[in-house]
C-alpha cells in the first residue's frame, strides 16, 4: 500500500513540474498582447527589404491560426498545391510562411499597435538574412518576391519592427527548415 501512495505523489509532483514549466516556459502566442516587447539587435549585415501588397487575383493567404497548427510541413507540401505557403509561423502581432513556387516571401501584420510584421529569411547556404517588411497596416500582407537556390532551405524568423526607430522586438518565433524547391 506504501508503494502505491508512493507512485502517486510522484505522478502528481512530476504533472505539476510539467505544467509549472508549460506556463513559464511557452513564449506569447500570436493572439496574446505583450506587456514590455524586448528589443532585438539584428546582425549590421542583415538586408531590410519593404514588402509590396500582394498582386491582384493573388490567393492570399489566411491571417487566422490554423486549429491544427503546429502541423507537419512535409504532409501540407505533399498534399497542397503549387502556390501553397509553408513554415506558417506567427509571434505577437505578425504572421509569415514561404511560397516555394515564386520563392515569395509574406509578411502578415495582425495587430494595431504602431509596429510592422518582420519575417528574417535565412538559408542553409550562406547568403546574406534578408527580412520583409509589412508596413501596410494591420490586417494585411506584405510580399517579398525573392530568388533562392533551388537545392537550399530557408527558414523564417518572424518578430515586429519599429519603422521610426529602425528596430526589432520580440516576442519572435522561428519556422522549421523549409526546402525551396517545395519537396520534402
């Protein structure tokens, strides 16, 4: 009997560790509004490009998380269509993904709070970090038509940008590896 209230203290002190480190440990969530954003210092290298609005008749994508997010990137490149957008990845007031077919970048801005959405774009290749800029206001996307090597991945770093000052803040989060070329 000793051995079973045993085995039940340490399943309930291990679920409350695991729930303590759950809350203390989980960035904000795109939707969730951020007390003190932290400033981020960017490498002097870094290329800031400003996105253009999307072209008309583009399919846009959707500025609302997915329910099933996160999701496996390989299963959504291999089930949707050419022009889909993949590394979905949002943060505190912005939102971006990759389209393999054009390699375009988008910028998805979802709060009014004076900032624009940033989306960092980095290769496993070594070419310079590029980040596109939104600054067409809330509720919109920013595109930024790029040309990346077809045999190398990008990643996707979203965080906002300050326009008046030239700087980045976090909350931020990074997408996984994504292959240009759209094949996993």
């Amino acid at each position: 009997m000793r051995e079973n209230w045993r085995i039940k203290v340490s399943v309930l002190a291990g679920a409350s560790a695991l729930a303590f480190s759950a809350l203390t440990a989980v960035p904000a969530a795109a939707d969730e509004a951020v007390e003190d954003l932290q400033e981020v210092q960017m490498p002097a290298d870094v290329k800031i490009v400003e996105g253009l609005a999307p072209a008309a008749g583009a399919d846009i994508p959707s500025l609302e998380p997915t329910a099933d997010a996160p999701f496996s990137a390989a299963a959504a490149a291999k089930a949707a269509p050419a022009n889909t957008c993949l590394g979905s990845t949002a943060a505190y007031g912005v939102t971006g993904c990759f389209q393999h077919n054009g390699d375009i970048v988008w910028a998805g801005d979802t709060k009014k709070d004076g900032m624009s959405a940033a989306v960092g774009v980095y290769t496993d290749y070594g070419r310079a970090a590029e980040v596109c800029i939104n600054k067409l206001g809330v509720n919109t996307w920013a595109t930024c038509d790029k040309d990346y090597r077809e045999t190398g991945n990008v990643r996707l770093r979203v965080l906002r940008y300050d326009g008046d000052t030239g700087k980045f803040y976090q909350p931020e989060s990074w997408s996984g590896w994504i292959p240009v070329d759209g094949k996993y």
